[in-house]
C-alpha cells in the first residue's frame, strides 16, 4: 500500500525505538526513506506530504528488518563518509568511524611536514579511508594502499577513484604480519589502524559488529597486540631513516603499543585522543633522520 513520506517516516521511526533511543530511530528512519526514494534530506522534508509508491514502501520495510536484524545502516546503504569523503563499504570492510579521525589528523598533520612528494603507506587499509585522506589534505603525497584481503582492496580501489584520487593512489597486496616486500620501497611514513580486538573482546563483540564486520579485520590476538609488534619489526626496513609510524589502538592499549614500539627502536612523539577523550593514537620516529 501506499503512503505519505510522513506517515512512512513515522512508522519506520516507531518500529526503530524499540531498539534505538528517539532521537537515533528518527535519524535512521530518514536516512533509510531517503537511499531508497533518492531523495535528498531536504526534499524529503519538503515533500512529507507526498505519496510514498508501493514499491518504495515496500523497500523501506525490507530495508527496516534488516536494522531490526542488527545489521549496520552503512552497509545497508553502501556507503560512509569518512573526513568528508564518500566511501564505499560492503560487509568486506569495516565500517570507518570517527573514532579513526584521530589517527587520520595525527597522520595529516605530520605529513603535511614531510619533504616535497611524500611516500606514505596506509598498512591493513580495508576500505583505504585513513589513506584517501591523507591523500585528500596532502596534495602532492604519494600513498600505497595495503592489505591482505584482496576484496578489500577491491572496495579500496573503487573509494580511490570515486574520490578521483587515483593519480596518487596505488594498491597493493601485502600482509602485514610479513616481513616488507622489498619491491614496496622506502617511505616516509607509515599510517595503519590494525586489527586490535583481543580474544575475549571477540566474545563480547555487539552482534552488529560480530555478525555482519569482517573478523579479519578485527581479531588482533589473544592479547590484541600481535599486529604492533608484527608492524614494528618487519616494517622498520620499509621506512626511510627518521621515518614515522602512526598507529591506532584500542582503549587502554597505548602503554602496551609504545613499549612495543621503543623496544624495536622508535621514539614517541606524541599519543592523542579520539571525539569521545579517549586515547586513540600513536606518533611514532624511527632512527634519525640523515644530513
């Protein structure tokens, strides 16, 4: 049957609350009725009044049991924004999320320092979020995206040349817990958030990140530090001398993650906070820099 914009966004809303608070169901509510009208916010606002077809009603529906189900409202949209840039995402990548600005300012803010044509390497990139946007607000950076996972990178591929950055952005497969392939070069910096979930973590996951979230990208190991101390050893050779290293990490591990590092020769220059004042971040130099 069909209905009024209004009346579906209110039915959709009510049907969110009994999971979400009031102000989140509304949220969703409209961000679903608009991917599947094609509507824009605003001309979702100014036409309540109007006749939803059938058959977006019938999508909204499909499309409200699967959030009902649990399953994540970026992947059921197909795409995020990330520091201002549309990503795709499919259930092959994490979801990016604001938590991850930190290390992706952290990144910025020291490349932008960097001598002309930096090589910056985003490690476990997934959908390559934190390297487009480095790339985005570094103009004449030159940035690998990595991972193991070659559905991954295929997401990162398409992010690369829906935010037309491909004439500095490359992709390449690489396993992180490896030592460095020689072919990838030296760079100046290295920017990663790897995967850090321990294994009791993993146990405790919300469904909406254990059912539908790739564990490949999550799972760090037992202690949630296997990828730290993988990175810090066997990607030293990749970096050139005074080379920087900038990590993400999960709440409570920054102690851990730098011992890690100053054990395999970097010095710590500065640790930072996400959105929510929680410490999110490492900035890391390795060796000194030559002249």
């Amino acid at each position: 049957m069909v209905k009024q914009y209004g009346t579906l966004y209110q039915d959709t809303r009510r049907a969110l609350l009994a999971q979400e608070n009031g102000q989140d169901a509304g949220v969703l509510a409209r961000m679903l009725i608009c991917h599947v009208s094609g509507k824009s916010q605003a001309q979702f606002l100014a036409e309540r009044d109007l006749y939803a077809s059938e058959k977006v009603v019938q999508e909204v529906e499909t499309g409200l049991n699967r959030l009902l189900a649990g399953e994540p409202i970026a992947y059921l949209l197909g795409q995020w924004e990330f520091y201002g840039l549309p990503m795709k995402v499919t259930p092959d990548v994490l979801i990016p999320r604001d938590d991850t600005c930190a290390v992706a300012e952290l990144a910025i803010r020291q490349a932008l320092f960097l001598e002309q044509d930096p090589r910056i390497l985003d490690l476990c990139c997934g959908s390559g979020c934190i390297g487009l946007a480095v790339a985005s607000r570094v103009k004449d950076a030159k940035v690998t995206l990595a991972d193991i996972s070659h559905e991954a990178l295929s997401v990162a591929k398409e992010n690369t040349a829906l935010n037309k950055l491909s004439g500095r952005v490359r992709c390449v497969r690489v396993d992180a817990l490896q030592p460095a392939f020689p072919f990838l070069g030296k760079f100046d910096m290295i920017v990663s958030n790897p995967p850090y979930i321990t294994g009791s973590e993993m146990e405790q996951l919300p469904p909406s990140v254990r059912d539908y979230e790739p564990h490949l990208a999550l799972y760090g190991g037992e202690d949630g530090l296997d990828f730290y101390r993988a990175i810090a050893q066997n990607f030293a050779p990749a970096l050139r001398p005074g080379g920087y290293l900038c990590l993400e990490f999960g709440m409570g591990q920054g102690d851990d993650v730098c011992r890690i590092l100053q054990d395999n020769g970097y010095t710590i220059l500065e640790r930072t906070r996400d959105y929510n004042d929680r410490e999110r971040a490492v900035l890391a130099q390795y060796g000194r820099k030559e002249g």
